[in-house]
C-alpha cells in the first residue's frame, strides 16, 4: 500500500470522529415523560416481563438484532497476532458490514483471554446479552475449539466467519465454476494449499455439498496432508489421504480445483499448466494471491479464476454470506446454524449468480452488462437481492431442521431492514 493510501485509511477511522460506529436511539427522549418510561420507574416494567419469561427480552429489548463481534485478535486478517485491542478496527468494520448489509446492530468485543477456555468463559457468561455471536480472527486450532464450546453451551447462534464465511461463499463459487466447466463436484479431483481454520471449513463444507473426501488432497507448510504423518491434530487429521503423494507438484498434475488459502505465489505457472482442462482457480489469499490473475490468464486460457480481491472479476468476499445468514438467523430465533443452514445459503447464492443482473449492479460497478459465466460465478455485494435470497433460504432451513424458535417470517426484507440499501 503506498503511503497515500496509509495515510487515507488512517484518517477515514479517525476523522471526523474516531471510530466507525456509534449508538443511536430508537424512542423519543424529549420530555420527562420519556425518561420516565425509557429509564425509571418505567423500564420496571419490562424488567418483571423478562424475568417471567426470558423469551420477553426480545420483545422489550434490541436482542433480537444485536450480534457481538468477538476477536482475541490472535489472527487479525493477514496480519497474524497483534493482540486483541489491535483487532478493534477490523471488529468495528464487520459491525459496519452487518448495518450496512442486513440492518443488524452490533457490538465490538475484544478479549484478552489467557487461553482458549477462558475465552469461551468470558463469552458464555455474556451471551445472553445478545440474539448472535460472530467469532473474528482467532487462529486455528484454538478457534474449533472455541466456536464449539460456545455453541454448546449457548442457546444463540454462535458463527465463526472466517471459517464458515469463507466456506459458504467458496462452495457456491465452486459449484457454478465446476458446471461452466462441464465437471460435476462428486468427480472433481481438489486441492487445497492451506490448512488452517479458512481451509478446513472449506472441504468439510464441499464434502457436504457432494464433494468426495477422497478426491481431496490437503497441504499444509510440512505439504501434502497423508495418513502417514504423526504430527496431525485432530482438524487436519479429517482429511490425511493414503497417498504417496507429498508436494504440490506432486498433487496438482491434473486436478481440477485449486483452493488458496495459504500465501502470495506460491502456485506457479508450471504447476498450472499441469492440472486438468477448464482448471478452476480459487487464489484467495490477501492481498498477494497465491497466482496472480493475470499469471494465470496468460499461461491457461481455459482457466475459471477467482480471487479474494476486489479488482478482478470473482470476489470471494465474506460479505456475500455472514450479514445474511446472520439476518435469516435471528429473524426466526435460531438457536444455532447449523450444516443444513450454511448449504442452504450456499444454493442461494449460487443461484442468484444465475439470474439476469440488475441494473443497480451494473450501475455500481460501472459496467454495460454482466452475465452468467467465467467472468461471472459468484454474486456481488452490491446486489440487494441476497438479503432476500440468502436470507429467507437459511429462516427456511433453520424451520425445516427445527433450531428456529419463530415462524418463518412472511415476507423479505422484514420492515425493520426495509431499504438498508438505500441508506
């Protein structure tokens, strides 16, 4: 980043005022009547309703629409661990994202936590305060660890987006690649050059959607992931292959998917032209993919790239999946998301990519016409459909696999979110 650019993004979070999120009100508060009843005697009220019945906080409190963005700030973007206080800004962002996106308010919390379970002490003993816990930037493996207990022990859906975020909206890019490819998911040949809490997430998700654990080979720094190494957790173990295979160059030569999520440069032009026809390439390391577009371009004319950069065609971006499933989650009172819920989400945004783009995408991307294809597999942010689309399909989903403790609403956007793309 040059030092304009710094010094840009530095003062877009200081100036005017510090920070990117601020409270507002949502009752009046110009008289003493109003006092009275948004403090005492009047909140009392409301008070001895929760008590009675807990379900009443979201009735008489902002629960229901309140996430907590939580972060131990021990893997910050690609920064890696530079403590919790420094993880603030990306923390605030995500509560930017969340308002912007699905009309979900938010709050920051950065733990400086000791070890994994005193993390999930310190958040178990807060949830209640909210209708959903997003978990950001913590590095694996302590992240599995944590997400799982929280969800255990919390009765909100508990959400670690690098993982799922990641997974969910990789799957539906993939699915859409690999049939403009003329290739099936269940006959694909994968490999994923990463191993951490992004890369698991990712095959557990694409085996879920058909994927066959077989066909993917895994690698991590020591390369490739095989039943013969005594040196695997148990995350990484899920997908150790009898292989004799034991590098790059070694499990590339004709596979049909790679999937970056691992560090700049580190597939090359060889290692390319070595996997199958119609190869499809998710690089998505940031922001030095693991090839560069361009690279890949001009060595293979037939490729399907996606990147997690914002500059070239194919974005897999976060914020096509975790405002919405967040959005579809609390408006029927998950408990938790579950497996059913992330492919729902995956299917929606797969098939919105499908349909004929509208003209504010278009208009926001300043660009004549997009369609369907290469350049073209995956949604983009500005699309105001996906609060519809992604969010009713995981409401639906969480009904259908009984974790909603609400109806399925009747309608998209609920008035509460009505025009979030409008603001």
């Amino acid at each position: 980043m040059t030092d304009a650019k710094k010094q840009a993004a530095l003062d877009y979070h200081s100036q005017p005022i510090p920070g990117k999120l601020s409270v507002e009100l949502t009752k009046p508060t110009t008289s003493a009547k109003h006092l009275a009843l948004a403090y005492s005697p009047g909140v009392a009220e409301p008070c001895r309703e929760i008590a009675k019945d807990p379900e009443n906080a979201y009735l008489y409190t902002g629960k229901g629409n309140l996430v907590a963005v939580v972060s131990d700030g021990s893997a910050i973007l690609g920064l890696g661990n530079l403590g919790p206080l420094a993880s603030k800004p990306v923390m605030e962002g995500k509560g930017v994202l969340f308002k912007k996106f699905a009309g979900i308010n938010s709050v920051d919390i950065e733990v400086n936590a000791e070890s994994p379970q005193a993390f999930i002490d310190t958040v178990a003993r807060i949830a209640d305060t909210w209708g959903g816990i997003n978990l950001e930037d913590i590095k694996a493996p302590e992240c599995f660890e944590i997400e799982q207990a929280l969800i255990e022990q919390c009765s909100i859906p508990v959400f670690h987006d690098d993982q799922h975020g990641t997974a969910i909206v990789t799957a539906a890019g993939m699915l859409n690649a690999l049939d403009i490819a003329g290739k099936q998911l269940d006959q694909a040949r994968i490999v994923c050059l990463g191993a951490g809490a992004a890369a698991i997430a990712c095959m557990k998700l694409l085996v879920a959607c058909g994927a066959k654990a077989e066909n993917i080979y895994l690698l991590d720094r020591k390369g490739v992931i095989h039943s013969g190494r005594g040196d695997l957790n148990q995350y990484k173990a899920m997908f150790a292959t009898e292989t004799e295979h034991r590098t790059l160059d070694d499990v590339i030569e004709g596979a049909d998917v790679f999937v970056g999520l691992s560090g700049p440069n580190l597939l090359s032009a060889d290692q390319l032209r070595k996997m199958a026809d119609s190869p499809v390439v998710f690089a998505c390391s940031n922001p030095d993919p693991e090839i560069h577009p361009d690279v890949a371009n001009e060595t293979r004319s037939d490729v399907i790239m996606a990147t997690g950069r914002s500059d070239f065609p194919n974005q897999v971006n976060n914020v096509l999946g975790f405002p919405f499933i967040f959005r579809g989650a609390l408006d029927v009172r998950a408990t938790r998301i579950n497996e059913e819920m992330k492919v729902a989400a995956v299917h929606a945004l797969k098939d919105l990519a499908r349909e004929p783009v509208t003209q504010e995408v278009l208009d926001a991307y300043e660009v004549e016409s997009l369609e369907f294809g290469r350049g073209y597999i995956i949604p983009t942010p500005m699309d105001s459909r996906l609060l519809d689309r992604v969010s009713s399909a995981v409401a639906q989903a969480a009904v259908d696999t009984g974790v909603a403790r609400k109806p399925y609403p009747s309608h998209y956007p609920l008035s509460s979110v009505e025009g979030v793309y409008g603001d």
